[in-house]
C-alpha cells in the first residue's frame, strides 16, 4: 500500500534552518511527483512547492523562492524539504502529498505531516 | 494566479444534504481540475472528490462533485449527512502546476 512517512517534529530558533523528510513507499517513487503544503495553527493550507523525483526538478511557490529547497534521494525513496531563515510564522505542520494526474495535481496520498515550531 | 473563496463554514442536521461552494475568482473553473480534501481535526487531508467529480475508491457516493461554469464555480454535496462527516473541506485547482487552494470550510453536524 502507498505511504508517505515524514520525520518528526522540531524546534528552531528563527533564523535558523529545518529539513523535514518524505519517505515513500508501495508504488514506483520516479512515476509521481512529491507536493509540499503547510498549514500553519487554526489555519488553512498553502502550497509550497514540488519535486519530480525522477529529474530531481522543482517548482517553488512564490512565496517561499530563495527560502526553501527541495531535494531527494533515489535510492531511499525519500524526498526533502528545507526550509531556511526561519521566522515564528513558520510555525506549521508540512505535509507531503503525492501528485498524480494532469499537472500532477491530485494529491491522493498525504504524509502523516511533521510539525515545526519556531521560537525563541 | 487565481482564488478559490469558500463560505467559511456551514451547519446541518444528520441525514439532510449539504452543498459546499467553491468560486474561482479568474480564468473558467472548466480549464483545470477541481478536488475536494476532508481535513478532521488532528489529521492529515484525505482526498474525496478528484477531476472535478471522480469518486477515489473508498469514499462513500453520498460523496458527489459538480462544476458549474455559468457560476465559475465547484461544488462538493454531501447527502445523508453522518456526524462522522464533520471537518474541514478544502478545494483545490491548478495552473501552470501551481496549486490554489480555496480557504476552507468548516462543517458541523449537529
């Protein structure tokens, strides 16, 4: 069955920078693109981004360009996220979810998410 | 790019049918793909609605989407409502892989 299992939950002090993990499973990782979105508390979601596992390629929101990176590592299935120069508003759950279809825009299997906190 | 708004939330009684709104603010709602996530508290979002009105194996067919382009807009309906069904529904379109997502709407079942 498919699965996106993230790391875990972090603490950061602003500025600093935060590296969560995807780690998929029970299909073929190259065939389907990886989304980012977050939800920040009591809020709704916001897209940040995605990788095609197979070229490595990324488009980013607009939002978060020159912040954030994302990259993966083939032989272990497993896409990452970073997220640099931190601020409290970044405080958020981020989830993977894995695209399928034109533009790879459904997201049909979530990541359980990883909550990270900034604060000083 | 454009927006999707959503009502902010909507209420109903067990076993009525509610219809939850999703207006795309530029561009025709037909040009891209509308899907429809349920988000209950302390989880992740799970996809009910896919191309607009494809049902994902699993989601039960009191589950059902529509799109409208007279009123540029989709919908998610819910009938035979369950007050397991109460959450938060988000929709979602794209362009030019970027993704939108509406606001969101929070459901009670009362």
């Amino acid at each position: 069955q498919v699965q996106l299992e993230q790391s875990g939950a972090e603490v950061k002090k602003p500025g600093a920078s935060v590296k969560v993990s995807c780690k998929a499973s029970g299909y073929t990782f190259n065939d389907y693109y990886i989304q980012w979105v977050r939800q920040a508390p009591g809020q709704g979601l916001e897209w940040m981004g995605w990788i095609n596992p197979n070229s490595g390629g990324t488009k980013y929101a607009q939002n978060f360009q020159g912040r954030v990176t994302m990259t993966r590592d083939t032989p272990t299935s497993t896409v990452y996220m970073e997220l640099s120069r931190l601020k409290s508003d970044d405080t958020a759950m981020y989830y993977c979810a894995r695209g399928r279809g034109v533009s790879y825009s459904i997201g049909d299997y979530w990541g359980q998410g990883a909550l990270v906190t900034v604060s000083s | 790019n454009f927006i999707l708004t959503q009502p902010h939330s909507v209420s109903e009684s067990p076993g009525k049918t509610i219809t939850i709104s999703c207006t795309r603010s530029s561009g025709s709602v037909a040009d891209n793909s509308v899907q429809w996530y349920q988000q209950r508290p302390g989880s992740a979002p799970t996809i009910v609605i896919y191309e607009d009105d494809q049902r994902p194996s699993g989601v039960p067919d009191r589950f059902s989407g529509s799109i409208d382009s007279s009123s540029n807009s989709a919908s998610l309906t819910i009938s035979g409502l369950e007050t397991e069904d109460e959450a938060n529904y988000y929709c979602q379109s794209h362009d030019k892989s970027v993704w939108v997502f509406g606001g969101g709407t929070k459901l009670s079942v009362l």
